[in-house]
C-alpha cells in the first residue's frame, strides 16, 4: 500500500492535549472531535483519489515520537510508513557529561599552568619534566612557524631530597566522647527494613482512548490524557491497602430514595476495582429490593436463615454458599432481606450485631443497605457497627427534608462523631432543580461529612430494572467511582 501512496496531497494530522485532531490537506484545516473521525474523513479522501493517502501525524506531548508518518487507505485502515524514519526527540545531554568535559578542560587547563618554561630540567613535586627529544622537535617547530603538536608533557618523578627527613611531629591525643545509648521504640522507622510507602512511579502511557490504541498499535508512548489520569488517580484510592475490615452503612429513612441502588453501586464498584471479599447486605426491618434486582442465586435463602443457623456457620467462607448470592463480574456477594411474609421475630437489633460479627470475619468491606425507621432495633444496629455513613438523597424536596430527619436520627443515636468519617451521595432527577442541589450540597458540608457526590440521572438505575453495571452510563460509573473512593479516604 506505500507504493501506491504519493506525496500530494500534502496531508497532516496534529493531535491536541483533549485528543481532537486538525486535519490539514494542502493547507485547509479541518477538526475532528476523535481520531476515529480523522480517519474516517481521511479514508474518504483517499477513496476519491482511488488510492492510499500518506499523512504525517504530529503529537507535541510525545516525549520519543513527535511525527509519525502514516499511510490511511481506502478502507480506512491505517499503518505506518516504513519508507520514512521516525523521527525521534533526542533527549538532551545532562550533568554527567558536562561534568566530564568541565573536568577534561580543567585537567587541561592544570597540565598548561604546570608546564615548565623551556630548558627547565628538574622540578619538584607537582611539576613536569619535559622529555628533551621533545623539547627538541617543540623549537624545531616554532622556527617553522609551525603549531606545536609534541604531545603532553609526562608527570616527572618526585625529587628526593638528600638527608635524614625530619620526624613527623606526634599527633595529640584525643579524648572519646562518650556515646549515649539509643532508645529505640517499638514501630521507630529507623528500624524498618522496608519503606511502608513505595514512591510513586512515573505516569505510565496511555492505555486508554485514541492515544492507548496508537500507543499499543504503533508502539509508541503518547502521554496519558488529564481524564485518564484522574481515573487512575481515583483507583489508586479505592485500592488503597486498610488495616482492618471495615463496615458502611447506607441510611436514609425515607423509601425509594436510592438507598439500595447505591449500596449496591458502591459494592460493585469496589469488586470491580478493589477486588477481594466485598458484601452488600440487606438487613432490613420491612422487605427490601437488593435480593430483586441482584442476580439471583442458586438458593432463595436470606438474612433470617442466617441468623437461625448462625450457631452452625464456623467463620469459613464454605459456611456462606448456602446464604449469599454471588453477582458475576461485579464480584461481589449479596445477603437478601427476607420477604414481607417472612417470621421476624429474630430479626433484631441483637442478632444483627451477632450476624455482623461472624460476616466482618470473613469479608474486607461490607456495605449494609438499612430500612426506613431509626427507633428500629435492625438500623439502629446497623448505624453502631458502622465505621462510617453513607447519606443518600434524591435531588427532591422530601428528600431534602428527610436527610435532615436521618441526620437527627443519627445524632440521638450519639453518633455524631461519624459525620467526619462519612459521605453524602445524591442522585439527580430527569430534570435537575439546580437550587435545591445547592442547597443538599451545603447541607451536606455544613453538618462537617467528608464529601458530598452527585449521580447524574440514568435511566437504566430510574426504572427498577435489575442492576446492570455494564449499562450504566461513563458519567455514572465515574460518579460512583468518585463516591467510593470519597469513602476510602476516611476507612
């Protein structure tokens, strides 16, 4: 296909830091919000001249390869010109070797300074004997007006002098200073034999979007995008190593208002990106919806047969399978509610905690999604074990109005202390009230959570259709991953 390429039209292809791409052909500019449009449009212009066309691409945040040349064929594919060299950005000379010239004129300079005058036959201690054939061919040069090519001088032996040397004088005494013992602490990091934090590495290239795709087809090393960065920023935090098992619970005492969707989202989003044994349990004083619109399991068992068998469950995770249910690629495990039928005499505030205790055994992060009533004993249990809260409102007024009334709810439960280790996430309606979203914005920083994330509306969590976390949408999936990481920092 280069064979059949020539070099007219003169076509360029310059990649912006936001990866559109202005395409030039015979200087009339054209942008593209994507790479892939480039191409398209490219491919049509080789399509109408009926052959391949070449194109030199330009990226100036490439550090290796800031021009690449390309050649795009009718149908739009797209390789890499092998009749014209890369050309690559030469990294420029540092320290070292301007050190080594500094110090090679230096040497010189020394040689030059120390270099007798002619017919100097003997020096002591730095200076330099010049060999007399030398000296001879350095005067026959001079009278022809020639340069002096005689190679440097070599170093002469010292000269001994003649005579006993004198004694060295005797070195005074010195007197120890005494050496106080070191106290050493259990955990002093003088003691560490590794660092607890590993440094930081460099930004790795892309891998995501057009830059990632050029990266892995051309090996090249396009710098990752800010958005691509963030991303990477947010994992790190998710995936941030705890010292301990840890519990969130979701409140809210008003139904439907996305209690169990976000419990749910936050659990995923940890399998997904974390890894490891995480739980989304349902425990529940009415019937809830996580064991609906979760995958279902190979069991209708729920929290209630949990906690009649619990004196049969020995702290391994074999003992579960036969109460949680598993979700696939979110890799996680749900613990279903029982249904409104169900005996709950034993579902109570006791037998939450005594269930919590042999589940935290075996699982690194629980999120426990709650019901609608702070004087039941199963919230109020569930708002003690907590490390933290997670509040959750829908951009409504009655919304606004019962997160102020769970707030007090959690107040009198004297666990005010929480509200600096916790979150608020809000979930937007189809349309949006920009004013009371202010409002649950400075509700939220002025009872002192952690953060407050907003969900933008999607339809896919709005419709009660079971939960699908490949179909929701970027800015969704980018919110709950905000929101889960908000939640990491304060574990």
């Amino acid at each position: 296909m280069t064979a059949e390429a020539l070099d007219r039209p003169v076509c360029t292809a310059t990649i912006k830091d936001d990866e559109t791409v202005v395409i030039t052909i015979d200087a009339v500019e054209k942008e593209f919000a994507s790479m892939p449009e480039a191409i398209g449009y490219l491919a049509e212009t080789a399509g109408e001249l009926r052959r391949p066309l070449k194109v030199t691409a330009f990226d100036p945040s490439s550090t290796t390869r800031p021009e690449t040349s390309l050649i795009v064929g009718t149908d739009g594919s797209v390789d890499e010109d092998t009749s014209v060299p890369a050309k690559k950005r030469v990294p420029r000379r540092t320290g070292p070797s301007q050190a080594q010239s500094t110090s090679k004129a230096s040497s010189t300079s020394t040689a030059v300074r120390d270099t007798p005058p002619a017919g100097q036959t003997a020096v002591i201690g730095a200076h330099f004997v010049p060999d007399a054939a030398a000296a001879e061919a350095a005067d026959a040069a001079s009278q022809a007006g020639q340069p002096n090519t005689v190679p440097e001088a070599r170093p002469a032996l010292p000269v001994v002098r003649q005579g006993p040397a004198p004694a060295p004088a005797p070195a005074p005494e010195e007197t120890p200073l005494p050496v106080a013992p070191v106290q050493v602490e259990p955990g002093d990091p003088r003691v560490q034999l590794r660092p607890q934090v590993k440094a930081e590495k460099a930004a790795a290239p892309a891998r995501e979007g057009f830059r990632g795709w050029w990266n892995a087809t051309f090996k090249a090393n396009l710098a990752a995008t800010p958005g691509e960065l963030a991303t990477r920023a947010r994992r790190a935090r998710i995936q941030r190593p705890l010292d301990s098992h840890r519990t969130m619970a979701v409140v809210q005492l008003k139904g439907g208002a996305t209690k169990t969707t976000v419990a749910y989202h936050l659990a995923a989003t940890y399998g997904r990106i974390r890894g490891g044994n995480i739980l989304a349990g349902e425990f529940n004083e009415n019937q809830g919806t996580l064991g609906e619109r979760a995958l279902a399991g190979a069991h209708d068992r729920t929290t209630l047969d949990l906690i009649r068998n619990l004196s049969t469950v020995t702290r391994r995770t074999s003992d579960l399978v036969r109460y949680i249910r598993p979700q696939g690629d979110d890799r996680i495990h749900v613990l279903a509610s029982p249904p409104e039928g169900a005996d709950r005499r034993r579902v109570d505030g006791t037998s939450v905690k005594a269930a919590h205790d042999v589940l935290l055994s075996l699982y690194n992060l629980i999120i426990l999604d709650t019901g609608n009533s702070a004087q039941a004993s199963t919230w109020q249990a569930a708002v003690d074990v907590a490390d933290s809260l997670v509040f959750v409102a829908q951009n409504k007024e009655d919304d606004l109005r019962l997160l102020e009334a769970t707030i007090e709810g959690v107040k009198a439960q004297g666990h005010a202390a929480k509200f600096g280790q916790s979150i608020l996430v809000i979930t937007n309606t189809a349309q949006p009230n920009t004013e009371r979203l202010a409002r649950l914005k400075e509700y939220g920083a002025g009872i002192g959570l952690a953060a407050v994330v907003v969900v933008p509306f999607d339809r896919s969590l709005q419709e009660g259709q079971d939960f699908d976390y490949e179909a929701l949408n970027p800015a969704t999936r980018q919110a709950y991953e905000e929101a889960t990481a908000a939640l990491t920092d304060q574990l």
